[in-house]
C-alpha cells in the first residue's frame, strides 16, 4: 500500500473541489434555463453521442450510468417537456431512437456556450489539479 502525506491529501481536495465547483456551476446553469441537471446532461449525452452508438434509451442509459427503468423515466420527463422524441428505429423494429427537439436543440445550445466560457475561466484550475495528482501515480 502507498503512503500519502499531507500534501497529497491536499491535492486530492483540491480536486474534488475544483470538480464540485464545476458541477455546482452547472448544476445551477441548467435550472436557471428551466431544466433539472440530470435533463442537461441526458440531452448532451444524445447530441454528443460516440461515433457508432445509436441513440437508444440503453445508451442514454450507459452514457448517464443509470438503470434502464430510471433512463426511461428521465425521457419520459424529456419527452413530455417538448425536449426529446421517441422514434422507431427504420433498422430494427424492437429499437426506438431518441432525438432532440428544435426546443431541446436550443436549450442545449445556450447550456453549452456558457459552459464553454465557464471552462475558459475555471478550466486551467481543474487541469492543473488534475496534473498535480496525476504526477504521484505516474
């Protein structure tokens, strides 16, 4: 087992810290524009998808480490916001693709901006916080 000092205690709060800054940042951006963080980050996780994935309640599901039931729940709240769409797959009859709305689009879009500038300004904070651990385990 390695030891820790004092210093590396230190570096690891700083960057929970710097982490929860973060997520409290975006917690609040995303209710300030009427949704709740976790509807935020599901219509991210659709816009932003890996190459290859296909957008399926599974995927949001895996993208959001969230049991199926609870995924299907978060797109029916999604859904009925106007933010989301079920569509059935042309490929597969048993899959139903998930689609951001225009409404979805936009909110995402207007999230994303600010999330961008936030990270301009608190970004290197958490970089180098991340390096400062990041070196003893190296």
């Amino acid at each position: 087992m390695v030891d820790l000092d004092s210093a590396e205690y230190r570096k690891l709060e700083e960057f929970r810290f710097q982490i929860r800054r973060f997520l409290s940042f975006s917690e609040a951006a995303a209710r300030e524009s009427g949704i709740e963080p976790q509807q935020h980050q599901a219509l991210l996780a659709l816009k932003g998808m890996p190459q290859g994935c296909v957008p399926t309640i599974g995927h949001l599901a895996d993208r959001l480490l969230l049991k199926h039931h609870s995924a299907v729940g978060l797109v029916d709240r999604l859904e009925t916001l106007g933010l989301v769409t079920r569509q059935p797959s042309p490929d597969d009859a048993r899959q139903v693709l998930l689609r951001l709305t225009v409404k979805g689009e936009r909110i995402l879009h207007r999230l994303s901006l600010t999330h961008h500038k936030e990270l301009e300004e608190t970004g290197p904070k958490l970089a180098a916080a991340l390096r400062s651990i990041s070196r003893q385990t190296s």
